[in-house]
C-alpha cells in the first residue's frame, strides 16, 4: 500500500460498518446517511475547507460525473468542517447540485468518527465507498492536502460493488 492510499484509518478500516451520522447540508436541512440503507450507495468526501483550490477542484469533478455516480446507484457528498453559511455561499459559486455537509457543531464529530483529522485540525482530503447495507467497501485518505483523489479509483470501487 502507498503513502497515498490507505485502507484503513485510525479507527476504520474496509469491510467494517460505517458509523452512522446526521449533519446539515449548506441548506440547513438534516441528512441522515442511515436515509440510503437499504438504497443506495454512498460516496464521502472529505475535503479540508471550503473555497480552497484543491476543494474547489475536486468537487466540481464529481458534479461532472454525477450521471455515472448515478449508474452505480451512488448518493455523492462532501463533508467538511465549514459552516452552514461558507457551505452555502461555496455551493453557489461552484454550482454543484449534490449535498455539502457542515461537520462544524460540534467541530468535527463525523471526521473524528472517521478517523480522518488531520494532524493541523482540519478534515483530511478522504473518501469512503459505503455500500447499501452501510459497509465500507473503499477508503482513500490523502495526506498531502493540495493533492486530488482520481476519480476513476471511485468508480472501480462502485464497479466492484
């Protein structure tokens, strides 16, 4: 395994249960990741803040994929430690349609409960493949911040699912 990717974290690792959350999204409406049991699969994005280049970058990518992210059957968000309102103002800047979720109150619970803080305090650029029985099937945890996950290891991911 690389220095890049992992498949394990400080407290989870491929094949265990992922812990179930409620955050908002930029919209301030609850999301409820036990909603896709049973349903769907989802994609966590972990991004270190809102607005900067590297996040700015990688969300739009996932915004143009969406219509594959569909024909896996796969819910996309991205998490962050930011603000409801940052979420909201950067959402519209960037015109994504999938949920940006504030991890921000109480700071960073669902990052912690990933095992994904990064040493400076922020979240790690991560990503976590859950699939529709709440399992995870795909983690990827980027140290360096400014550098971007490819997207084609998500979707081999979602074709082994």
């Amino acid at each position: 395994m690389d220095s890049k990717n992992r498949t394990e974290t400080k407290t989870l690792k491929v094949g265990d249960v992922a812990p179930d959350f409620t955050l908002k999204t930029a919209e301030k409406k609850d999301w409820h990741l036990s909603d896709f049991r049973g349903k769907k699969n989802v994609v966590l994005a972990f991004v270190p803040y809102a607005f900067s280049g590297t996040c700015s970058a990688q969300l739009p990518s996932y915004e143009a994929e969406l219509s594959r992210f569909n024909d896996f059957d796969t819910e996309v968000v991205s998490i962050s430690m930011d603000s409801t309102f940052a979420l909201d103002a950067w959402e519209k800047s960037m015109h994504t349609t999938f949920p940006l979720l504030s991890d921000f109150y109480p700071q960073g619970q669902v990052v912690d409960a990933y095992g994904v803080r990064h040493p400076a305090g922020m979240a790690e650029r991560a990503l976590f493949v859950i699939d529709k029985e709440g399992v995870i099937r795909y983690i990827e945890v980027t140290h360096v911040p400014g550098v971007l996950p490819d997207n084609e290891d998500l979707f081999e991911a979602l074709r082994k699912l």
